[in-house]
C-alpha cells in the first residue's frame, strides 16, 4: 500500500486557518450572540432600575467629579498593595480607550454607514450596566494573593459564584478556566501585537522613517521601533500593577486630553455642520436614507449589527477584560467600583467614539443627502484624511501621535489582563514567565503582517465574553442585593443595614467595619465604636436569618 503524503505550503495553512477562524467568528460575533450582548444588558437595566440612567447625577459626581474634590480618590499610599480609584480608572481607560475609538469608528461608517454610530450608542447605553455589574461582582468575589495583592476578575466570580449555585456549581470551574484561557490568548494578539503593529506602521508612515545598516546587517525601522517599544512597555509591566497605574494616571488624562482638543476644533470649524451630522446619523440609523431602496432590510440589519459589534470592541463591555484591574483598587463598596464602570463606558463610547465619528461625518466626506462616502479610504487613513480638512498636513502628525499614545496604554492595561489570568491558571509564579514572554511578542507585533492575528484576536475577544455573559445571567441575583444593600444605606439613609460588601466572611467583617468607621466619622467627627459594634452583630445576625430563611 502507497504511504500517501500529504504537503501544504504556509499559504495553504493559513488559509485552513483562516477558514476554520472566520466559521468560528462569524458564531461568536454573529448576531445571535449580538443579542445576546445587548439583552443581558438590558436585562440588567430593567433589574437594576436603568440606574446608569436615573442615577446619572449620582454616580458622576462619585466618579470624574470626585477625581477633583476628592483626594483620596486619587492618592494611595505608596506602601500598599493596592491602587487609587483613578490608577484603576486610568489603567482600564487605558485599555479601554484605544485604536478602536479611531480605526474602530471609521470602520463602523464604512461598512454600516453614519447610522452605525446610533448602535454604538445603544450598545453603550445598555454596556454601561454591563460593566457595572462585572465590577461589582469582581469586587464582591476578589481574593488576596500571597503577595497581599487584590487577585479577581471574571474568573473569580464565575468560579466562586456558581459554584455555591445548586444547578450551576458544575459550570464553575470550566467557565471559569475557559475564559482566562481565552483572556491570555488575546492579550498576545488584540492587546499587544496588533496594538504595536499600528504603532509602527503609522509612524513610519506620518514621519517616513527609514531603516539603517548596522555592521552590514539591515534593520528595518519597525525592527528599531519595536525594540523601543519593548524597552519602554517593560519598565512598567516588570514593575507590577502598582507601577502601571502610575504610568496609566499621568499618559491617559494626557492622551484624552490631547485627542478631544483636536476634535473640538474640528467641532468648532465645522459646527456649522452638526445638524446635518446627527441628522444623517439618525436617519442611517432607521434606513430612512435615500440610498435603501429596496435592500432597506438588509442594510439596516447590517447597520445595527456593525454598530453594536464595534461600539463593543471600542468599551470592551460584556467582555469583562478590565474587572481584572478594577479589584486592585483600595475601593470597598462594590457598587462605588460599578460606578467608574459606568463611567467608563459612557467615557469611551459617549464621548470619545462620538467625538470621532463627527470628525469623519463633518469632514466633507460623506454625501450629506445620500449617506454615501465620498472617501474610498479606510481606517486610520480616513481618520487622517477628516482631520486634514481642518489640521492640513499637520492631520498625519495628529492621528500618529494619537495612534502611538491609544495604542501604546492599551498594551499596557492589556498586560495586567493576562497577568491576573495567568496567575488564576498556573499560580503566581509563572507571572514574571508571562511578562517576559509578552514583551517579546511587542517585538514580533511590530514587525509582521498580522491580517490573520486581527481575525483571530477578533474571535478569542468575543469568546471571552460567551462565559462572562452566563455568568452574568445567573449571578444577577447577587448584584442586585448587593446594589439594593447600597440604595437602602445610601439613597435611604437606613441605619440598620450593614455594608454587604464581600462573598467571604473575613473580608466582609473587616471591610464593613471600615466602611461603618469611616461613615461614623463623617457625621460625628470621630469613630462611635461601641455602637458600631452594636450594629453590625444586628445586622450580622439579620443577615444569617435572611440566608437562613
């Protein structure tokens, strides 16, 4: 009998690759699971009383408001283990806001139209609830490590969550497992390698950099700039979350900042133009432009399903990505911690991505009566081209340094996410492995063609949000109680609820008493021990009863 040989060449196997990724991508970003995304917040809103909506005055004033009232919000004691309130804000920002909030948005418009802008709004909308209810979760279920370092994440909650449920406790562990794995995988591709290649290729591109002959060997300048990169991503991440947060507080307020002033003068410039904008937006949105015709169904179907898919991809929400750097912070209310959540998105989405989209729709760009762009360009390239109807040639010096500041605090966040992963999958010891491992893949990133590694990112994002989102579902119960536990002490002043701020007994019991102390010495200027006291083993033994019953 014949030994039958089988060869395939790279090409064929990246295209078996490639096939087998856009099957598995097309069930993951499908529109199935797009419902899916929306309904759980929905679902969530409709538990949670549309808080984000009714509580907006609230949670804003605790949130960026706080950033400039409240110190203690921003500082942290430099011998703790933990990170301020704005570190951990700043780091999820960081991860948050990036090369979605520029390319993410052109490419929305571009394949949905202007209408896309409205889904993303709806997506945030509904998101904002989402990430509420994932740092709450990840507050109420974190755990210290050996290191006195908060661990927790969407892992901690599956797994310490559904296991104490009677019908779910069998999910626990795979979930749990499935969805670090998959947070691992797309730290290496979406935040890290994808993020540095677009950093590279658009500098080289706005400044025309060129390589240069070392002792007769040629290094190219993506080589140059990604062993810069890797030096300067390294100082940080080997200096663990506490030095990320502080890099992350100084470069993204810097970042936003920076980015929101150009698109304000392009706003301003072309103010004129702001009616018909969110006109064209609006009316994309419901296919009431003059361009459907007859395929109305199929483009508004299209419209909403790549407005929601990149309004996701731009706040990540529903993935539960940055819930991993939120339990690091010295917050103690699990509720406080869903509120920069809120913010979070509404920041992202709201503010940044819309910011964007105006840039690109005011630009002359787009047919004001048609709908249709008059650019065949697309992605970071667009970007440049709508600002250079204001900035001229200094557009590509913009958008470069942007893309290099979005991209490069991305990385950043991102690390922390496969760190605490790693960490929950093979211990604490195999951290520094993992750190050294993803500064090499900064160099790798900026040097190849990574097409397929953005598919394939694609799929391991969405596939991180099918286990959180199950978890969701079934732990809603608890966030609920927990921000009902909140409302009663805070909006209703009930004086005999005890703070329900943990899963586990020892922390609950130490971070309840801090919370009564600190709200004793609010009112009265000092700490009512014995009373204190009286009051929690009242709400201690209500709460037994309560779980009793």
């Amino acid at each position: 009998m014949r030994n039958i040989v089988f060869l395939f060449s790279f090409a064929d196997a990246g295209k078996i690759l490639s096939d087998i990724n856009s099957t598995v991508n097309k069930i993951v970003w499908g529109e199935p699971f797009l419902l899916l995304l929306v309904g759980v917040g929905v679902f969530l809103s409709v538990r949670l009383r549309f808080f984000q909506a009714v509580r907006f005055p609230y949670w804003m004033r605790n949130t960026f408001l706080a950033i400039f009232k409240t110190p203690s919000v921003r500082s942290k004691d430099k011998k703790s283990r933990t990170i301020s309130q704005f570190q951990a804000l700043s780091t999820s920002l960081a991860a948050t806001v990036g090369t979605g909030n520029i390319t993410g948005v052109a490419a929305a418009i571009t394949v949905g139209g202007a209408g896309a802008v409205f889904w993303m709004w709806v997506a945030a909308f509904f998101g904002m609830i989402t990430k509420f209810s994932e740092n709450v979760l990840g507050i109420y279920y974190r755990r210290k490590n050996s290191d006195g370092e908060w661990s927790g994440g969407a892992m901690y909650y599956l797994k310490y969550g559904l296991e104490k449920k009677r019908f779910f406790k069998y999910l626990a562990k795979p979930l749990s497992i499935a969805f670090s794995l998959f947070c691992v995988l797309a730290s290496f591709g979406i935040g890290n390698m994808l993020q540095c290649n677009n950093i590279t290729s658009t500098a080289v591109s706005a400044f025309s950099l060129s390589g240069i002959n070392v002792f007769g060997v040629y290094l190219s300048p993506e080589f140059i700039l990604g062993i810069l990169l890797a030096v300067l991503v390294a100082i940080p991440i080997l200096g663990g979350v506490k030095k990320v947060g502080a890099v992350a507080e100084k470069i993204v307020p810097f970042m936003a900042v920076f980015y929101i002033l150009g698109c304000l003068y392009i706003f301003i410039t072309h103010i004129s133009s702001a009616g018909s904008v969110f006109r064209l937006i609006f009316q994309g949105a419901f296919g009431f432009d003059s361009v459907c015709g007859g395929s109305i169904g199929i483009l508004i179907s299209r419209t909403v399903t790549t407005g929601i898919k990149r309004g996701v991809f731009s706040n990540e929400a529903g993935l539960a990505s940055s819930v991993s750097v939120n339990v690091s912070s010295d917050v103690k209310e699990p509720v406080k911690q869903g509120m920069w959540g809120i913010f979070e998105v509404f920041f992202d989405t709201f503010i940044i991505c819309t910011l964007t989209a105006f840039v690109i729709l005011s630009s002359g760009l787009v047919d004001f009566s048609t709908g249709l762009m008059a650019s065949s360009l697309e992605g970071t390239a667009l970007v440049t081209e709508a600002f250079a109807s204001s900035m001229g040639n200094a557009a590509g010096i913009f958008v470069a340094i942007a893309t290099l500041f979005f991209a490069f605090s991305t990385v950043l966040g991102w690390s922390q996410y496969g760190v605490k992963a790693t960490e929950y999958l093979f211990g604490l010891g195999s951290v520094k492995f993992y750190k050294i491992v993803f500064i090499f893949f900064v160099i790798i990133g900026s040097t190849m063609n990574l097409s397929l590694a953005w598919d394939i990112s694609d799929t391991f994002n969405g596939l991180m949000a099918l286990p959180n989102l199950i978890g969701l579902l079934i732990l809603s119960k608890t966030v609920v109680s927990v921000t009902d536990n909140y409302r009663k002490r805070k909006f209703l002043n009930d004086k005999n609820e005890v703070p329900d701020v943990s899963a586990f007994e020892d922390i609950e019991s130490e971070m309840a008493a801090a919370i009564i102390a600190e709200e004793a010495f609010a009112k009265n200027g000092e700490d009512s021990g014995a009373e204190n006291v009286k009051r929690r083993k009242r709400g201690k033994e209500r709460a037994k009863g309560d779980k009793e019953r």
